[in-house]
C-alpha cells in the first residue's frame, strides 16, 4: 500500500507516485470529529492525536499534525490566559510583555521538553509516532524569531519595535525569540516531528519592505536555522505571498520546500522554484466555507494545471476554518485525487 | 513655495517607503523652518503621500504592511503637531468609532487606519480590541459618528453572529442604518472580497491605507 511518506518521497525526488501528496490541515475539526468543545479538545494530548489520526484515515490525505494552537509557544514562554471560541481558533488573552523591562527580564525556559504546557504535545506525538511513524509525514509548527514577538508584546507593538526601535531591546528579544525557536525545534525534532513548518510572517514582503527582508529576516532566519539546519523544514509565511523571496532563501538559507500563499501566483512560483525545491500550491481556504462543488472543482483543476507540470509538486490547504462544510473537504480532495492522479 | 511643497512631499514619501521614522520627521521640519505653512504640510504634503500610496498599492500591490504602519504613524504624528498651528480651527470631516470584532484580539491594522484617519482630519474614537456589538453602536450614537469601523483578523470573528452581522441588526432595529455606515476589514476579507456582503457591512477595504479613503466616502453617504 502506497503511503503519505512514499507520496513525499516521490515528490521531493522529482518522481512519481499514484498521485501528489496531499496535505489538508484540519486542525481545529479534531473537536468536531471527537464531539468535544475546543477547549476540552485540546487539553489533552490523546484527543489531539486519536482525532488527527480519525480525520487522516476518513479523508484519506497524507499528513497528521502535532499542532494544538499556535498560542502553545506563547504558554510555553509563560502566557497563562488562552481564550477558547466556540467555532475557531484559541487566541492569546495575555501579552506576556507588557513593556521593555518585561524583555529584559523574559526568560527562555532551559528544557522545554520538561515544561508542562509541552507535556500534552509531546504525548500527542508519542501515538503519532507509534501508529504512523514513517507512513504519514507528522507535522510541527515552529514560529520564527522574527514573528513569535507578535504573540508575546502584540502585533501592535511589536511592529512599533522592530520598525521604530530602540534597536538593542529589539535585537535583545530576537535573540531570546531566536535561542526559544533552536530549542523548540530541536525538541519537535527529537519527538519524531518530520516536517517543521516555519512560520513566518515577516518573511513576506506583504509584511515588509525588500530592504528590510534581507538587512534583518534573512539575517534571523539564519540565526535561526543554524544549528539545526533545514531538514524537513517548509518555508511559510503564515498565508502572505512569497514568491518575491523564493530564490534568496533557497540562495541563502538552502530551504527546499515552499508552502506557497493562496494570493501567489502559482505558476509564477513554479517557474522561480524552477525545479529547486518542492512546491506546495495552497488552496484559499476561506472561500471553501461558500464555494459550490462546481467552483471547488474547478479552482482545484486550475490550481493542479499551474502546479503539476515539471513535478516536485504538492497540494495543499493553510489552517482550514472551522465553518468548511465537511461535503467541501471531501469534494476538494476527491476532485485533488482525481486530478491530481499521476 | 510650491517647490518647496514639490521636495518636500518627493523626501517625505521616500523616508516612508524606507520605513525611516527620522528622515521623514526631519523633511516636515526642514519645510516648516523654510516657511511653509501648517496647513500646507498636511494638505499637500501628508494627505497626497496617503494618497500616493493608495494608488501605488492598487496598481502594482507595492507596500507592504510596515510601510502602511509607518505612513499612519508618522502622518498621525506630523498632523497632531500642525493642527494647533492651523491660522483657522480646522474643519472635522466626520467622525468614526474603531474597534475589534468581539473574540478578537489582533489591533494592528485598527492602528493603521486609526493614524490615516486622523492625518485625514477625521475624529476617531478608538474601542480597543474585543468590543462588542452594543458597544460599537452605542459609541457611535453618543458621539454622533458616521462610520463604525470592525476590523477582524480571524474567519470566525468576522463571520461570527457577534461581529458585524449583529451591529448590522442592532441599526436596524434602532433605524439607524441611514445614519451610521459599517465599514470592515482584515485578513479574511483580504481573502474573500465578497465577504463584506455577507456580514451585512456597507464597505470593506483591503489595507488601512486604503480604509481612509473608503471611509471618507462613507461619511459623505452619511450625510448627504
């Protein structure tokens, strides 16, 4: 039987396989799956992974996710207050950084693994492993130095920061951001995470200008990735477009996967890619929640006719709302299956 | 002086784009000791530099979200200090109430199109993040504002019952809606570009930059 990880193998090798790899995010529909509010959900580690593993065998895609919330790395810096909705995703109810002194005295815990809000991802990743270990990629979120602030000071400020300084308070938590990343995917990475997603944001030049991507991201990215390197890790800017930093990041950080933005223009970035690296064309996810089959069809061929050409590729989806029908998630990745067929 | 206002709009848009806080504070100060007058400053140097970048992020989506930032803070900051040199009280154009839907707790792009708004001489009342919809719309009678602005930055919250959809029928009920204009905006909208009709808002805008002009025009509708 061909599986997820044979599917990628193919893919990342310029081969084929009985179709693209296929990776659809469901993330917050565990609860959903399991009958359970968000909230109960993802307090424990066995539900996250008994309904990631329910949701890969009914749809039949071919990754499973460790992710609770991207708001776990804010708890595991300290936030003690996430504000579960009853349809979407947990939000950070804290700013652990109120101001500057908070900076200085922000502290990166020294074993993550040891920490207890890591205790419920790590038994989640334990049954992963144990029952599709090798089979089905098993996916990590890991957000950058750069973006993690946002969750830790809010978007707000932290813009303020990083574009208005003082500089040494900005590069000092950078460096906190960037010493908490190493850690945190090293610890993904030990507990048998294949695929690190990295998010992003600043690393789009939707977020900021050219200049400062490469005088700034490009330099913390590498401060990132250095001492882990880029196995495994797919480049995503958290659903902001690309395409104009693809070959400086393959020139200078060596990254081989891109987890394009639905606004990209997939062709386009096949064609920057130019065989380099694996592509990831990603579905605009919001708009499933309308769209008819008929549409659903339809962007699904147009998004496999810029994509497939060359190979290298796969289809996938950012983290899918709570709201998409679960007739629209079937009818995308039949119409994926079907089309995408090699 | 017209040359002046010429070099001074050419330096004052090119420290923006630089995202160069210093550069551009330095160019509205250099024009002022040179002459030019407060009111100048703000109505051919800061308001066309808005303008400038609404028309270059729709014709080739060429700023990003920190250059956006930098704009409205600093054309915030530059009219706040002319304001009170202005030979005539100012005209308020109109008045808008800002917030986050109820859930969300992503103010950014508020901040954006809160600086615009006031470089645009438009009062705005700031809500805050997570603010209900009776709130929105008790704030907007009690300060007679034209506009509420609902900026959400999470599918949930901007589709939610607890968002826009309900300040819409709060209006209606209070028959209201010929007075006080919705305008929405954030992430899924810039997504879904017909998401703004389904939660019932009057307009949506795809950046802060651009929120000021569509809320001009929403204040014009209002009171007309």
């Amino acid at each position: 039987m061909i599986t997820g990880m044979d599917r990628l193998t193919a893919a990342v090798n310029g081969t084929t396989s009985d179709r693209i790899p296929v990776f659809c995010n469901l993330i917050d529909q565990g609860a959903k799956e399991l009958g359970m509010p968000l909230k109960q959900y993802f307090s424990k580690g066995e539900y996250v992974a008994e309904a990631q593993l329910r949701m890969r065998e009914k749809y039949g895609y071919d990754n499973v996710w460790s992710l609770f919330y991207v708001g776990k790395e804010a708890e595991l810096l300290g936030c003690r207050r996430i504000i579960f909705a009853a349809e979407g995703s947990p939000n950070v109810g804290e700013m652990i950084l109120k101001n500057y002194d908070d900076i200085h005295k922000l502290q990166v815990p020294d074993d993550l693994t040891g920490h207890p809000a890591f205790e419920e991802p790590l038994k989640c990743l334990k049954i992963l492993r144990k029952e599709v270990g090798g089979r089905y990629p098993i996916c990590a979120y890991v957000t950058a130095s750069m973006t993690l602030p946002a969750m830790l000071i809010g978007m707000e400020k932290w813009m303020e920061l990083f574009l208005l300084g003082p500089a040494e308070v900005r590069d000092e938590l950078l460096t906190k951001c960037s010493d908490f990343f190493r850690k945190e995917i090293e610890a993904y990475r030990a507990a048998g995470a294949d695929i690190l997603v990295y998010a992003n944001a600043f690393g789009s030049t939707d977020f900021i200008p050219m200049n400062l991507f490469r005088e700034r991201s490009l330099y913390w990215m590498k401060r990132d990735l250095q001492p882990g390197g880029t196995n495994g890790l797919v480049y995503y800017c958290g659903g902001a477009r690309m395409n104009p930093v693809i070959d400086q990041v393959i020139e200078q950080l060596g990254i081989t996967t891109f987890y394009l933005s639905p606004l990209d223009d997939l062709a386009e970035g096949k064609k920057i890619i130019n065989g380099r690296a694996l592509t990831c064309g990603v579905i605009n996810d919001i708009k499933l929640i309308d769209w008819s089959k008929e549409e659903i069809r339809t962007e699904v061929k147009r998004m496999l006719a810029a994509g497939m050409p060359g190979g290298k590729f796969l289809f996938g989806t950012l983290v899918m709302p709570y709201a998409i029908p679960e007739e629209n998630i079937r009818t995308m990745l039949e119409a994926v299956y079907e089309t995408g067929s090699q | 002086m017209n040359e002046l206002v010429t070099a001074t709009t050419r330096k004052f848009t090119e420290a923006i784009l630089d995202t160069d806080r210093e550069r551009a504070l330095q160019a509205v100060q250099y024009a002022v000791d040179q002459g030019l007058m407060p009111e100048d400053v703000v109505f051919r140097v800061v308001i066309p530099t808005i303008d400038r970048m609404v028309r270059s992020i729709s014709e080739n989506f060429g700023a990003s979200l920190a250059q956006h930032f930098i704009t409205s803070q600093i054309a915030a900051e530059v009219t706040e200090q002319m304001i009170p040199k202005f030979k005539q009280r100012k005209n308020v154009i109109g008045h808008v109430v800002i917030g986050t839907s109820q859930g969300d707790f992503h103010g950014l792009g508020k901040r954006i199109v809160t600086g615009c708004l006031k470089a645009m001489t438009i009062d705005v009342t700031d809500l805050g993040l997570n603010v209900s919809p009776q709130r929105f719309v008790e704030a907007a009678i009690e300060g007679k504002a034209q506009v509420i602005g609902i900026s959400s930055m999470m599918i949930h919250t901007a589709r939610g019952e607890t968002g826009c959809l309900r300040v819409r029928k709060i209006l209606q009920d209070a028959g209201m809606e010929h007075k006080i204009k919705i305008i929405v905006g954030g992430a899924p909208y810039r997504y879904d570009h017909e998401l703004y009709k389904m939660v019932k808002a009057d307009a949506w805008a795809d950046n802060g930059i651009e929120a000021g002009e569509v809320i001009s025009k929403l204040i014009r509708e209002a009171t007309s």
